[in-house]
C-alpha cells in the first residue's frame, strides 16, 4: 500500500491548529511529537472508562487496568525483540532510564580507575548521570571524539577501549546532527574488553527497526513522547541477568516482596524497578502509540522520512551563506545548520511568525557545540507526517528571513 501522508495527518488533531493564523508547519519532532487520536482515545478511555492502580487490588476495573497495562509491557519487548518481557522497565522516559543505570549499576560497580566511555555527541541525559557517577565513584569519563563529518572517529579503537573500560555508553542517533551511529560495532568493541554497554536510543526507536538481540546490546533507553506517546513514560530494556543483579533505584510500594522494621527484599525483575504507583495511563497510550507505527511499519516510515530527508538537505544546501553542520551517510530525519546572517534565536522567531517551528539552542549537547565551535544551531526534524509542502514553507520562510536581515 503506497504511504498516504494526508490520511496519516488526518489522525494528528494538533496539525490542524494554527499559530499566527498560519497553519502550523511543525518541524521539531526531535523534541516531541504529535499524538494520533487513537493514543490521545487511549489515554482518555482508560480515564473515563477503566481508572483503577494497577497490581493491588482485585476488583473488575483493576483487573482491567493490570492487563491493559501489563499488555504493553509484551508489545514493547515485540517491538525491540527483546526475548523476555522481564527485560521491559518502565520509566519517565529516557532520562530517568539514564539515570536508573547510573545510580543502580553505576554505583555499585565503578571504581576509582575505572573509565566510562561516551562520545562527544551525547545529549546530555546521557552525559551529566555518568559524570556524577563518575565524581561519586571516582572512575573517569572518557570521549570518542567525533569527525567534521559529524561521525564518530573509531579508527584506533584501541585507544579509548581498554581493559579500564567499563561501561560505553553512546547515542543510537545523534540529535543534533541525526547521525546514525554504528551500534554493533561499538557493542562488539566494548564487549571484547568486558564493557558493558548503554545504547540510547531515545532518537532512534521512533524512526527504524531496533533488535536488541542483534545489537546484543545490555542496556537500551528511550521516550514515549518522541514516539507518538504520551509524555511521563519511557523504557529502559536490560538483560534480564544483568537486571537481577541490580539493586533497586528508587525505593516504596510495588517493587518489595517483603518489608520488615529491619530490612526489605525485592519483587522479581522488572517489578523491582517500579516503584510507587506506575504511568499507568501513559504506558497504555504508549501501546497505542506502537500499534500506530506498526500499521504504518517501519520500512515505510523509514522511507518516507529518507525521502523527505533528502529534499530538506537538497533544498537547504541551495541557499548561500547556510552552513550545515556534518554530512553523515547512515542519518535519521534530523538537520543541524546556521546562517551567517541570522541568530539562530532569531531565525527561530521570524520563523514562527510564518507557523513554522524549529529549534534553536544547543539542543542539550553543550560539549558536541563547543566541539564545532557555534554557541547554537538551527536544528529541522521531520517526522512520518511532514510534507514536502511544509518543507517549501520553511524553506522559503528561511530565505525571507535573510533577505530581511541583509537588506
Ligand atoms: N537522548 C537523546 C538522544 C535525546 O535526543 C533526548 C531528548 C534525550 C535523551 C532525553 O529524552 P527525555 O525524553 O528523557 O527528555 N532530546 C531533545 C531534543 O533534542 N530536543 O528536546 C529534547
């Protein structure tokens, strides 16, 4: 069936609004996306309909809401392949999955000589947990350095994976430059000096097929919200041995089989992760949002989105005095760029005065922006229902802007 990008737009009620009585062109999918009205009915029909906690009590509705809840726990392990729903945790969202590692991993395994690698593109959800583990344990943080290209430099591996090495924690795609990185090759190095590896995959999942059994990853995180989801929920996947060995992040109801005055032991993995009361309506408008994106499939999204990758880097490289920042070959739908005679602030501004957003910043990787020597980009991503027309706008919005400002 060919991709219809209008009848997917027809199921997102927010890419009917307008802003500054423009339609809107919504092109910073990178920090969010828009929700079909089925994740936006899920949610609102667990409300309305099944409102219960989960895992306690033995009433009808709260039956339902278990097994509503606890479905998706199996569609998300189909969804990455994972071989064992014990390996599915939910959290807020990839921070809090991050951060979970740290402190329930990190802590009690690193040690003063000990080094963990990233690389200079992390956002830094993936950056600022390992320097306070870092600092608490008194390991090191080391960086894969990348290239002008915006790709990782792994020519002499050897130098940055050692037998200090540790835990390798890298970005599956890059969201400032969409770089995909090459994640198998990373885990195969970190493996073959006894690392462990964290794959962040908060930009990768909501655009391609991940296999955490063929990137043999042992930890993998991502967010609803980028997805199609609801914000407040994210995953983090681990192998179920390394999971077991895990003491627990946050403490409180759920995640105990015994509490005593003295002391407490643990509910079975992944329940051990999941304290307090979960995202119980998030989760489930997580499983619409993946029932969304299976009907469309990943190959056809992948695409699509190529295609219209492809026209925006086609169509941007056209204008003078555009920079773009790294050229990788395996990139997702996401542009980083500057313009020499606009701020990317400003361009922002002028650029939503036309309905168009974009993001403008650092885009949380501070050390990937002193690396390329700007204080900020420009940054366009596209998701599954952009449209070439929308990418004329902002293409033409841009082009207004300089003109404007150069005079
Ligand atoms: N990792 C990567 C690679 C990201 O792009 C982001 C969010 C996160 C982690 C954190 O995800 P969260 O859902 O826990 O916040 N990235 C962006 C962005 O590029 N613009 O806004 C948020």
């Amino acid at each position: 069936m060919p991709f219809d990008v209008q009848k997917v737009r027809a199921d997102f009620p927010n890419l009917r609004q307008q802003v500054h009585g423009k339609p809107l062109v919504y092109l910073d999918n990178a920090a969010t996306t828009h929700k079909p009205q089925s994740v936006i009915n899920a949610v609102s029909n667990f409300y309305s309909k099944y409102n219960a906690n989960v895992h306690r009590a033995l009433y009808q509705q709260a039956a339902e809401a278990t097994e509503a809840y606890e479905a998706v726990r199996d569609k998300v392990a189909q969804l990455i392949n994972a071989p064992d729903r014990r390996s599915i945790v939910f959290t807020s969202g990839t921070t809090e999955s991050i951060n979970l590692l740290a402190y329930a991993w990190g802590r009690h395994n690193l040690r003063p000589g000990d080094e963990i690698l990233v690389t200079e593109m992390e956002h830094h959800s993936n950056l600022i947990p390992w320097q306070l583990a870092a600092r608490d344990t008194g390991a090191t943080l080391r960086y894969i350095p990348i290239r002008d290209d915006g790709t990782l430099d792994l020519e002499n591996p050897e130098q940055y994976f050692t037998d200090k090495t540790k835990l390798v924690a890298f970005t599956h795609q890059s969201n400032v430059f969409g770089a995909i990185n090459p994640a198998r090759q990373i885990i195969e190095l970190a493996h073959a000096v006894g690392a462990i590896t964290v794959v962040d995959a908060a930009q990768s999942v909501p655009h391609m097929a991940v296999d955490v059994v063929e990137l043999d990853c042992d930890f993998l995180a991502f967010s609803g919200h980028k997805m199609l989801g609801p914000t407040g929920v994210g995953v983090l996947y681990g192998k179920p041995e390394l999971l077991e060995q895990m003491s627990p992040f946050f403490g409180g109801g759920e995640m105990i089989r015994t509490v005593t005055m003295e002391k407490s032991t643990w509910a079975e993995i992944p329940w051990k992760f999941e304290a307090g009361t979960p995202k119980i309506a998030q989760v489930i408008g997580l499983g619409a949002a993946i029932n969304y994106l299976n009907q469309l499939s990943y190959k056809t999204i992948g695409q699509y989105e190529q295609e219209l990758t492809d026209y925006t880097l086609a169509s941007l490289k056209d204008l003078d005095g555009l920079t773009i920042h790294g050229n990788p070959q395996q990139r997702g739908p996401v542009i980083s760029f500057n313009v020499d005679a606009v701020h990317p602030h400003d361009l922002a501004q002028f650029l939503d005065e036309e309905g168009v957003a974009i993001r403008a910043g650092h885009h949380c990787a501070q050390p990937l922006m002193q690396r390329l020597g700007v204080p900020a980009t420009s940054r366009v991503s596209i998701y599954l229902y952009n449209t070439k027309a929308e990418i004329d706008i902002f293409i033409e919005s841009i082009t207004n802007t300089i003109r404007f400002m150069t005079g």
